[in-house]
DNA sequence: TACTAAGCGAGACGGTACGTCGCGTCTTCTT
DNA sequence: AAGAAGACGCGACGTACCGTCTCGCTTAGTA
C-alpha cells in the first residue's frame, strides 16, 4: 500500500484494503526519517549511537511521528537497511551453480554497502525481539524463496539429486558467508572467496550423479 | 574457570614492581565484576544494553570501583570474553559421523554453559572492536581445533576424502547452527534436529567413496 | 440543568441572520463537549489539568469540532462553569440558626451536586482568568443570596443584632467549611462537625442580646 | 539538618540523625534551583506553564537533581513559596487584638509577593495529592501554632473567654482572608479592609465579657 | 602506635536520550 | 461546509545511565 523505497516491514498498519479514517501518514515523512538515518550513519555515526533524537531533528520531524511508524530503534534500522539492499537478485535461471553463485556474490556485496554497520546489531536483537524477528523474516523472505526456486529448477531439470534438504542446503551457503561477512566469524576465511569455496563444498551432495 | 590475571588489558596498574602505597585494590572486587558481566551476558542482556551501573550492582561494588579498573565498558567486556575457558566437549574418537553430531549437540545444547550463553549478548560487538574479537577467537580457537582435528583424524582413516576443504565444511556446519539456535534465522527449521540434517546433508560430499 | 445557548462567549458563529452555507453546526456536538468538560472536572481532573483531547474523547468528537467553537481551553471552561444551574437548597425559614445549618450542611455534602465536586479544579484558575470568575460569581450569587435573605431576615425579626457585618459573617461561615471540605485545610477539624462548630462559634457575635 | 533558605519541605530524606551514606546533596544546588524558580517566576512564567526543564536549565542543573529532590513541580512550588513567604511575623503579645490583627495583615500581604501567583494552584491540587497537601501542613502549622499560642494567652489573662473553640476560631479568621487574597472568592469584599472587618466581626463572641 | 595514602561502598552531580503525552493545526474521507 | 478521525511539528514530561565527583570508612605499609 505504502512503499518507502524499497520499505519492507512499513509502519504497523492494517492490513486491510479499505482506507483506514482519518489523516493518512504522510510520504513525505516516511521519506525523510530513513533518509536521516542513512545520512547520520554515513555520516559516522554507530548504529548503536545512533539515536531517534537527531534521527528527528535531521529529517525536520517530530519524534512521535517516528515512534507513530517503528516501535523502537531496531526496527528502524530493519528498514533503513531494506531500503538500501535495493531489489532481489536477478537469476539467469540458466545453471543451478552459477545461480547459487550470483546469489551469493550479493549477500558478499552487502558488505561494501552501509548495511554492514548495521546488521550485526539487528542480528544480536532478534532473539530478544520477535516483533523484530517478524520484519526480519519479512525481509528474508523473498529472498529465501528466490533461492529456493532455483534448487527445485535444478532438481526439476535433473542437475540436482531429488533427495536434498533444500532449506538445510539453503542455510548452509547463506549461514557461513553472514557469519563471515558481518561477524568475522573464522579468521582464517577470506570473505570474498566464500561464495566459491562454499557451493564446492557442498556440490558432490546436492549434485545429480 | 575465571582468571582475571591473564586478561588482556588489565587493570590500568602501574608497571613497577614496588609495592604501591595506600590500600592495595581488592582482589574480590575483580571477581566480582567480571563475573556480574558474564552473569548479566548469560542472563540475555545484550553487550551494547549491559549498563555499567548493572553490573556495579550485582557485583555490590561501587561504579568507581569500575572505572578504575576500566576506562570503558567495551574494554571490560574484552576482559570478561577472555576470562571464559574451559568446558570443551568430549568426543569418543571411534567414527567421525559420530564425533561431529556429539559436537554440534553441544552447540544446540545453547542454556547448558554460560560460554554460549553469552554469545548472543557478544555479536553486535564484534566487528565494532577488534580487541573484543581477538578475545572471543581466542575462546572459539580451541574448539574449532577439536573439531579440525576430527576431520583430519578422519581423512588420515580413509573415511572421509582427502580434498576437502576443512574450514569450510566446519563452518558449514557451526554456522547454521549457531543461526538456527541463537537467531531463529530460518524459521522453518526446528533447531533440535539441525546437528543431524547438517551432517546428512554434507554427508555425501565429504564421505570417502 | 446545562443550557448551552445561554453560554457567555459562545461559538464563535457569524452574526448574521440569514443562513451560512454547507452543514450546520451540531447541537448534539456543543452539549457533549460541555458535558465532557463537566463530568472531567466532577471526577477530579483540575481545570489545568484538563486536556482537550481527553474531553473530545470523552465527548466522541473530533478535536477540530472543538476548536471550532471555542479559540482556547479557558474560553471552553469559562462556558463550561456557566452553564451550571440550579439545585438551591431549600430553607425553612422558621429559624436563622436552623437555616443557617442547613446551608452549610448542604455545602459540605460535597459529593451530592456535581456543581460542588467542579469547584476545586476551578479554584485554581479563578485568578487567571476575569472571565472565568465573573462566570464562576454568576453561578455563586444565588447561594449567597440565599444566605444573605437569611441573616437579613433574622435582623429583621430580631433573632440577630442589626449591626452586623452581613457579608464578612457569610465568608466566616462558608470559607472554612470549603477550606475544610475541599482542601482539608486544617487536619485537626472534623470536616462533617463543621457547621455546628461555625455557628456555635460565631453566634454570641450575631445573636440578639 | 539541611535547610534551603527557609524550606520547609526538603527532600524526602530519612530523619535520622546519623549520616547517609554516599556523597551528600548539594546545597548549592538546594540554592540554585529554588532561585531558578523564583526568576522564572518573576520573570512573567505562569506558576503552570513553568517547567521543570527550564528551571533545570537556568539552575545549571541536571533534571534528575531537581527530581531527586522533589516529587513534582507543585511540591517545588511549595518549597519556593515558602522561601518567599520568609520568617514567621513576630507578635507583641500586649494585646490579643493587635497580635490578631498583624498576623492577618501578614497573610494579606502575600498578595504584594510572588507567592500570590503561585498558591492558588497549589491549593488546587492540595486534596488530589497527600503528599503535597503533608507539605503544606508542615508550612502552615508553625504559623498555625503562633495564633493559637495568641488566643490561648489572651484566655489565660482574662481577655478572652476561656471557652471559644480555638481552632475554628482561628480557621474563621484566616480561611475568609486567604479566599479573598488569593481567590476573590466575594467581590464585594476588599481583602486590605478584611482583617479588621473579621476581628470585630468575631470578636464579640470571643471576648471576655 | 600513629600517620599517610589509596581503595572501598554509596550515591549525588551535570548531562543526553529515552519513549509518552498533549498541544493547536492540518488533511483525509463521510455526512 | 461541518463532522470524526487521526497525523503533523513541537516541546515538556519523568526515567535510566553515562562517566565524574565527593563522602566517611577501611586497609595496608611507613614512621
């Protein structure tokens, strides 16, 4: 109904069709509050440090009218980050590898991006907060489907057995490259090399013999 | 367990060797603090929500107290991340299928130490501070040894293949696991029968033939 | 009871005659807004603390609809206090102390007449606002006339001295008891022992010799 | 113990004689805050539209100070009034009718003071807050104690009659003029001519025959 | 034994940000 | 054109912690 940009979880609002009564929720303001945050962040400040005070005074803007649309700082930065990882990933749909691959080069990507500063942050809060873990899957979502379509192609076209645990397989490419991205998890892996690396290693098991 | 006296940053304590004058500091005190951090760590706070004035009292000690020890709160964070040893898991070394579902149990196993406790509280941190992550690499390393050393133990027995890429598949497998048990991050997968599914799905790929 | 169209300032409405265009103003709307006010301050809200969002809550009407009649919250309570009518007590007039009695009794009834339970909320504003206590005298002066047809009454047939200072004996028998009922001025005094303390009190200055 | 000018309020602190523990409250700050008030107040401020915020702000002063001191604006109004109000006025004690009549005059001179700006909003709010209204008392009840200490010296010399009800009395003569000082409870009545008027009004019932 | 110096707990200090509430105005759709 | 609904920018509320600063009290080593 609404779209802030890319918006994904979008102020807590029915989600009827019918016109909700009175003043609807100005666009503008929407715009305006990811644009301080994204400008603030760019700018140096931490997500952590970040704070809904200068958020509204930068975007002109009341801070109810911020609280009116996020429950709290967190949610906030879900969407700010939505926003600027930009549309889904275009597959070839050509070949199951170099799909996986594409994919996974993306989520590398994410790390030369704004997003970077932010998630690790959103990552430790989601166990706390499931209405936050809610926008989060909300987010993930499309993307998740995404790669799943590309592992039932493979199996449909006979490149992949027809026996593999597609999510296990999912999260297997996409927990480590995160992990590694964003956290620095093994020291000894080079982020950049994952994408590779990984769908190897799993190739012999999800490969068609 | 704990030993404040190899942490890494320390109390900032003059270097000199002669006794200092005046009442020398409280030994209890260390403890104490250092233990209410990981108390709090382990309890669900978050890192960047642990408030100094918290911990001062469930230590029952006095902020000064902190500060001078301290000059910051991520500073006693790294000292409480690396006074956390111990409690390696056990692993029977007869079949490596065997070795890894009992390793990754314990990683599912999230509420049984106060290390992965913790853990959740720490990410954020992480890739805010390199000191902190050097701490907790430190707390990791041994761990990911034990589990290094099960998949060469297995290559050098012929029942794994001599070509795998063993950070990878190790990562491979911890990862979603940590994501699944610690972030809910697929909410398709129940956690509890993740060790196992992790390791069938790998299974073909690393299995000697 | 309320009659709103006898209200001192009123809507704010052209003052012409012939018929202003589009939907006319509704009456259901006035008296709800006015009864709002009125039942907030009977249930203990202070006039300061009178917010209008809360009376146009309490009245189902839209804010606008409020500030479209009245340019303030005062000129709102101003209108508010003077549509309060009626419920003069009744006196026998066989006996000055007997009548006297039993108006002081009635004041201290103070939870019988909404109009008693409005008046400490008001007391605050009443030397803010000329406005508000010319309305708040028009809403007194029957009640003190009431009293002072008593006393004069009394000198009349000879029950009181004729030399007394009609109007100040009136405030020394009313204030305290408001004083005390209303603001329990002083704790020592029984509020509910009141009148029959004052008129003892007073009454070898006023009774005939 | 503590005393800012002539508060009589003061913080809620333990009426122990033994020292607190921790860094005692500042007096300058005590000092500072109550003076802030004062300027503001003088300074055109309604008593209601002062906030603390400001008051913070021109003490040089965190928030928390004032809040660690006083519950709400009204008790610190209390507390500025009082300071204002200054020392209890020194009686003669050669005659009850003169002491009578200064001490009167007293509470009518608040009107040339500050405080006249601020009590009836105080009064106000005095039977909707206990703890505001325990403040007051311990305001009022030494001067309180000064005109009963006159009357019940004017009964042991013989000047009064030994059996008037002294308390009410003394609320019959104070209660009158602080409702016309601060309220203009009756318009016909001039509060500088109220003090003689409620003498000679009371006195016949009072004095020794 | 007394003196000196630092550490100790407690908690107040000037601040910053929080998330909430109400203001008086505005914008939408409905009557 | 007025109705209700409710969003808008604004500003104060009272709370929670920050990192610093007194307090009076240990608890040592030194004189």
């Amino acid at each position: 109904m609404r779209d802030v940009m890319t918006n994904v979880t979008g102020p807590a609002r029915v989600d009827q069709d019918r016109k909700a009564p009175g003043r609807p929720r100005s666009a503008r303001a929407d715009g305006a509050i990811v644009d301080a945050v994204l400008d603030l962040l760019s700018e140096g400040t931490t997500a952590e440090a970040l704070s809904i005070e200068a958020v509204a005074t930068r975007a002109g803007v009341g801070k109810a009218t911020i609280y009116r649309r996020w429950p709290n700082k967190e949610a906030l930065l879900v969407d700010a980050v939505a926003s600027i990882k930009g549309g889904l990933p275009h597959v070839r749909g050509e070949s199951v590898r170099e799909d996986l691959l594409m994919m996974l080069r993306q989520v590398g990507r994410v790390d030369s991006t704004r997003a970077s500063r932010i998630t690790p942050g959103i990552l430790a809060q989601l166990h706390h907060n499931s209405e936050l873990q809610r926008c989060y899957q909300k987010m993930l979502e499309p993307r998740r489907e995404l790669m799943r379509g590309v592992l039932r192609r493979g199996i449909e076209r006979g490149e992949l057995r027809p026996d593999i645990d597609v999510d296990v397989v999912m999260t297997m490419l996409v927990a480590p490259l995160v992990a590694q991205t964003l956290l620095h998890w093994n020291p000894n892996l080079e982020p950049s090399a994952m994408p590779e690396r990984l769908v190897d290693a799993i190739w012999p098991a999800i490969a068609a013999p």
